[in-house]
C-alpha cells in the first residue's frame, strides 16, 4: 500500500522505521533480530537506506597499475526489502540515490521494484563521496533529488529514457523526499532550502521525511516555513536516541545539526553508557510525546543498531 494512502487513512500517528542494509559479509539474521523486538508496535513500513559505492585503487596487470574501483560496504537495498515483506509481511520502502549511479541504472532499479511489487521509494541524491566536497553526479547522473523525482514521475506516466518499449502495465510509485529542519548545510538560507523542498513536492513527492532534530522547534518552524510557501504534503519527523557521549560530537558533524544545551550537560554530566542511554532515551520520548500530540502524520526512528533504546521509546508511544 501507498505511504500517502496509509497516512491518509489512519486517523492516528503512524509508526515507521528506518534500518541500514547489513554490511557485505554480514547475514541478514542480525537485522531480523534488531527488527523482531518492534514486532508488537505494529510499524506502518520500514525504510531501507541506500548506500553509493567508494572508489578505491587496486592493482591490475604486471606492471602493477592501480585503477579505480567501485565497491559497495552496505550493497543490497532491494534484496533486503523483499525479505523484510516476506517475513513481516510490511510495507519496505527503499532508498534511491542519484550518488553513484546513472540514470539507466536508476530506471532498472525502479522496474525490479515494480516486480517486487514495491511502490513506495524515497528519492534522495545521497552523501557526498569521501573527500568530496561538492557533489559530482556520476555521467549520465542526476545532480539534485529534484531530478530523480522527475524521472520517477515520467516512468509513473509511461516514459521510459530510451523509446520504442511496448508498455503493457503503469507504474506508479508514491514518492517521499527528504526536508530539512536545520536547513541542508549546502544552501544558501532557509528560503533557498525551502525552495527547492518545494520544488520536488511541485514535481510530484507526495511526502517529506526530515533529518533528525533534537530540539522540536526546528521542526515545527520547517513545517510552518514549508505551509507558507505552499507546500502542503505530509512531513514526517525523523528521531534518533542519543546513546553515546561521542555522539555530541559525531551528529552534528555528520548531520548539520546541533544539539540542544540542555541535552549536552545531561549527557555530560553521566558517567556511564547505560547513563547515557538513559538521558538519550528520556529525551527521544518527551520529544516523541510532543509530536505526536501534535498531530503528526507518522514518527520515523532511525534504528540504525540502537534497537533497545527506540525500544524503550516506543513501550511509552505507542
Ligand atoms: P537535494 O534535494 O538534491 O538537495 C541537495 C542540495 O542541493 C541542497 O543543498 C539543496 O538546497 C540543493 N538543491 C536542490 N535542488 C537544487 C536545484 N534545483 N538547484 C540548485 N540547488 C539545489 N543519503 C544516502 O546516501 N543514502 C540514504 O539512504 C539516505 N537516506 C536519507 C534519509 C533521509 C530521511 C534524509 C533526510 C537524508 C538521507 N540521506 C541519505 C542523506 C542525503 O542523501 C543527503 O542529505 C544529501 O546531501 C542531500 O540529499 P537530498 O535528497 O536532500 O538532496
């Protein structure tokens, strides 16, 4: 079922998930663990993030050349949303980035999703490589989110990139884009951010999920900033439970977020994890209680291996 229909009908803030693919190696066992405790929650879907390749340098040949080689440490999005269906029988939503790939690949990624009988994607232009410091799109790729989202809405209309494909059936994939509460750290102003939010809605998201936030001010102001430019679709708050003292540090750097004063000096004066835990989790779920009383569409954790505290959360939400 379509994200957009399931908020539509549900009179009540739904519940939705967030999990990384495991690493290459790894079994998917260690994630069916993390997820079986959410079980009795009943979550609406789970997303499933995307992640681009790195580029590393390997030998070739006897002359002992390097060239530059793509390799992927978290591959298999799409493999990891059809188990989560089969064995939960729930909505996956998986993650399609413009970083790393090119438009055709884009295009065959959607047509396996539409066999699989997956029609809810989030379309994200994706992190930025290591060491870049400005977003290169790969040849043939797209630049912005903005893009991806065109393209996902000509294929819902029949488009294909190359011509002369008979079309037996349509596509029709609900489309949810990310927002930013604290702005992305590479516009210009609020304004700028916002506008290009309003871009991809105007090009057909029917949602946004948001960044992770500490301080639920920004969200509402991102939401009332949003309503008065005109973008009306459901925007879904993405949360996180704070778990670790290096975290104060690591967030901000990685998110382009900051963290509240009063959450830091909680978490500072603690002297263990479990400590830490605890204030981190005490935190998500007064947060999680304001939200919701306000109405939102749906609360979207990033589990990201911390299970037990958004565990802990939604034993009191939900
Ligand atoms: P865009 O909407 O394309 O915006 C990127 C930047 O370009 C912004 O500064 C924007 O202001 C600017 N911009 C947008 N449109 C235009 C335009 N037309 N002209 C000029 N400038 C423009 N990353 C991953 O790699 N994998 C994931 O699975 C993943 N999941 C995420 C889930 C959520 C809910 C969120 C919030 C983020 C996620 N990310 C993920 C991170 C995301 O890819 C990065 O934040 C990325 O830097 C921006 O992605 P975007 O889709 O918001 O990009």
């Amino acid at each position: 079922m379509k994200i957009i229909e399931r908020i539509r009908q549900s009179k009540k803030t739904l519940l939705s998930l967030e999990v990384l693919p495991p690493l290459k190696g790894k079994s998917i066992q260690s994630l069916f663990n993390s997820l079986d405790v959410f079980k009795d929650f009943k979550p609406s879907w789970i997303n499933v993030t995307n992640h681009r390749p790195d580029i590393v340098k390997r030998p070739v040949g006897i002359l002992g050349r390097t060239r530059n080689i793509e390799i992927r440490k978290r591959p298999a999005t799409i493999g990891v949303c059809a188990a989560l269906m089969n064995r939960y029988q729930i909505d996956a939503v998986p993650h399609i980035i413009c970083a790393g790939t090119t438009v055709h690949d884009i295009e065959d990624t959607l047509i396996e999703l539409n066999f699989l009988g997956i029609d809810n994607v989030l379309a994200l232009r994706g992190d930025l490589a290591k060491n870049e410091s400005c977003f290169t799109p790969k040849l043939d790729g797209h630049r912005y989110a903005l893009e991806l989202v065109k393209q996902i809405q000509l294929l819902n209309d029949g488009h294909f990139i190359d011509e002369g494909f008979e079309i037996d059936h349509n596509m029709n994939f609900c489309v949810g884009v990310a927002g930013y509460p604290e702005k992305h750290f590479e516009s210009y102003d609020q304004e700028e951010d916002i506008s290009f939010v309003k871009e991809k809605v105007k090009a057909g998201a029917d949602y946004i999920v948001t960044q992770l936030f500490f301080d639920n001010k920004y969200y509402f102001d991102f939401v009332a900033r949003c309503r008065n430019a005109g973008v009306t679709v459901p925007i879904i708050p993405g949360l996180k439970p704070l778990t670790t003292k290096n975290q104060l540090r690591i967030l901000p750097k990685t998110f382009h977020i900051t963290i509240p004063k009063d959450l830091v000096h909680a978490v500072e004066s603690c002297n263990t994890d479990i400590a830490v835990e605890q204030v981190g989790v005490e935190w998500l779920t007064q947060q999680s209680k304001d939200l919701q009383q306000s109405g939102v569409p749906a609360l979207h954790y990033y589990t990201m291996g911390k299970s037990n505290a958004v565990e802990k959360v939604l034993k009191i939400i939900f």
